[in-house]
C-alpha cells in the first residue's frame, strides 16, 4: 500500500511537472524488474527437486489411456536418446502391473516395429495376452493366425489358449488344444494347466483326467499347480481313490521337492480326518507360508488340507479369505467347504453355506449337486456327514425344486 501511495503521488507531481514523467517512468521500470528477479529467485529457491527424465518416467506420467506411449518413445528417440529391449520388457511389465494395458501394448508394437530382430517368443506371448486385454480374444486370435510360422511356438500356442481359457471359451480352447497336439512343437505343463483350470471354471471336473493322461502321454512332467488343479477336481467329486493315487504319485515324483512332500504326507483327507498326528499340523502352516506366488496353492486344496487336520479355525480364516477376493465364486467352492464343514460335524455353518449357495448370483445352485455329494458321502462311509447331509436337504431344499 504504501508503494502504491508513492506512485500515485509521483503521477500528480508529473502531471504538474512534465519533465519529472520521464524519471516516473524510469522508477516503475526498475520496480518490475527487481519484483521479476525477486519472484524468480524464489521460485528457484524453493521449488522441489526436478524430477527425472527419462523414457519410463515420461510414460507414465502420461496417466490417461487415450494419451499416446508411442509419441512419448517417438520424441524420447527423436531427442536422440537410445531405447533398448530390456528397458522396454521391463517398462510393458510395470504397466501391466498398473492395468495400463494399452500403454504396455503400444510399446509391444514399438518393439515390434523397430526391433523385430531381436524379439524372443515370450515377447510374441506377452503380446497376445495384452492384445486380448485391450481388443478381446477374437483381435488376438487374428494376430497369432497372421503371425510367421516361425514365430508360431510353444509360448505364443500357449499364450492363445490362456486367452480362451479367461474367457471361458470352452469349445475353442479344446479344438485349440487338439491343434497343440497335433503340431509337432514342445510344451510344458503350463499349457496342460490352462485347459484344467478351464474345465474347473466351468465345472467339467470329468474332462480334467483326460488332459493328465494326454500330458502323461507326451511325457511332460507335471508341477506342482498341475497337482493340485488334478487334486482339487478329486476333492470336488470326494474320489477318495483318486487323491489317495495322486498324493501317492506326488511322493514318488523325481522332480518333486520338500514341499511337494510335506502335502504327499497329509494323505487320507477326508476318509481318514482326526487321524493325522499333531505334529504333522505345524508342517502344513509352514509350507503354506514358504509356497512360492507360482505354486500358490489354491483355497480350496488348503481347506481340505485343514479338514483333515480337523482344524476348523483355519478353514474360517481360508473360506473368508477366498469370499474377499476378487475371484468368481463357483459349484466347486461351495461344495468343498460344505463338504469339510459337514466332515467336522459343524452342522451351523454347512447351512450358512448352503444357504449363501442358494443366493448366490455367481453360480446356479443345483440340488442334483447336493444329491450327488450325499452319493459321495454314503460311498466313502462317512455316516456322520451322510446324515448331517440329508438334514439341510430336507430342510433348505423341497423336493420339488430337484426336479
């Protein structure tokens, strides 16, 4: 205020006394530009450290999907900066991880486009995967089918059939599947897996045999994921032959490790429950925490795990946990912890489940499914659980609604 006082006192001297506006003029000029200075070297001062420039930081500072990763690598290499493969698998990898799928496919293309050479068949695979989360399965199936026949190798076959497999395409993925058995190309259990975790998305328990025996054919040694999808289909339809057959083979497996061992102990699961010896209960809790992201086991193997070693507590904190994740609950989930609950004579919260199965919106709810667990029962001797059974049959589902 009292600048502003002073100049206007200046403006009425100049109006008397022309000759004094021309120093005015002089003094407001050297007050912007000491204010400008002034403002500037604090702006300096204070500013944050700027922050770095290179190619992935500019990328995803891009944040919207519509803005462009190709310009952004455009201009990067046009500053005359160079991009190498590595960087750019690694910055495809992070975007994926943040769901930003189409940054990650634009680079894909750029690798493709100016680097083609130097691809490996993942690069292909990681493509296909990320064309199908952008576009759909139909503009991936497009892109392997125009891909060189050279290019077209176990990865990329797999790659295809996983994007039929999360789709649910059943019929798709199995005249694929009848192409990767007629192609003369090397494959690893990994492909095996994704047509049984399709069949155990859908419910086709029955199918899941036949791709262990195609897989056996071909000599492809099974892993630890491939064991429990084959366990947990067992589990599902109680074949206790079935999980005795293939703990047993588990425990004879040449590739098999210490952890593969401590499950082939815990055998009998459910025909045999209370019979597992205590010291055996701290193993299974310490192979769950030691199992790697890859050979994750899945909910429902570790809930029959648990019923066996009759521990109720943790088959609570499993069936909780599986209900607060983001995955599709299905018939087969409901069935092994109904079955486990009813093992365990916990006749409350069978009901609980059987009612929430009945509600449920992501999976119809069949009472022939509950007669053909009632069949299970009664085969494998488990008085108990057989009539526990017939209870909330009788009581939660009137006869008419099995018709």
């Amino acid at each position: 205020m009292a600048i502003r006082s002073l100049f206007g006192n200046l403006r009425r001297k100049c109006r008397q006394n022309p000759p004094f506006c021309q120093l005015l003029l002089e003094e407001k000029r050297l007050w912007r530009s000491f204010s400008s200075n002034a403002f500037n070297s604090d702006l300096v001062e204070d500013s944050p450290s700027t922050p770095p420039d290179d190619l992935k930081s500019r990328i995803f500072r891009l944040r919207f999907p519509k803005r462009s990763a190709t310009a952004a690598m455009r201009k990067w290499v046009g500053e005359g900066n160079k991009v190498t493969l590595s960087e750019l698998r690694q910055i495809s990898k992070e975007l994926k991880k943040s769901l930003r799928y189409k940054h990650a496919l634009e680079i894909s293309e750029w690798m493709v486009t100016h680097l083609e050479s130097e691809l490996l068949d993942s690069d292909y695979a990681v493509r296909i995967d990320l064309m199908t989360k952008v576009f759909g399965v139909d503009a991936a199936e497009r892109y392997f089918e125009e891909l060189p026949l050279n290019v077209k190798t176990g990865e990329t076959y797999t790659a295809l059939l996983h994007s039929y497999a999360g789709a649910k395409l059943t019929e798709r993925a199995e005249k694929f599947f009848e192409r990767i058995k007629e192609s003369n190309l090397t494959f690893g259990a990994l492909t095996y897996n994704e047509m049984m975790t399709l069949y155990m998305s859908v419910g086709q328990l029955d199918k899941i045999s036949s791709v262990v025996e195609e897989l056996k054919r071909q000599k492809v040694p099974p892993d630890l994921f491939t064991y429990n999808l084959w366990i947990s289909a067992c589990a599902a339809t109680l074949d206790i032959d079935g999980l005795r057959r293939i703990l047993d083979e588990m425990s004879h497996d040449s590739n098999s490790n210490d952890g593969w061992v401590t499950y082939a102990k815990l055998t009998d699961i459910y025909v045999t429950t209370g019979h597992l010896v205590n010291s055996e209960s701290n193993s299974l809790v310490e192979a769950d925490k030691r199992i790697t992201q890859r050979e994750q086991i899945t909910y429902d193997f570790l809930i029959i795990l648990y019923t066996g070693l009759r521990n109720k507590q943790r088959i609570d904190e499993i069936w909780k946990s599986l209900r607060m994740t983001s995955q599709k609950m299905t018939s087969r989930n409901y069935i092994c912890i109904l079955s486990s609950y009813l093992i365990l004579g916990q006749l409350k919260e069978a009901e609980e489940v059987l009612g929430e199965w009945k509600q449920s919106t992501a999976t119809d709810f069949d009472i022939s499914t509950c007669n053909r667990l009632l069949d299970a029962f009664t085969k494998a001797e488990l008085t108990d659980a057989t009539k526990s059974l017939c209870v909330l049959i009788e009581k939660n589902c009137p006869m008419d609604e099995s018709k």
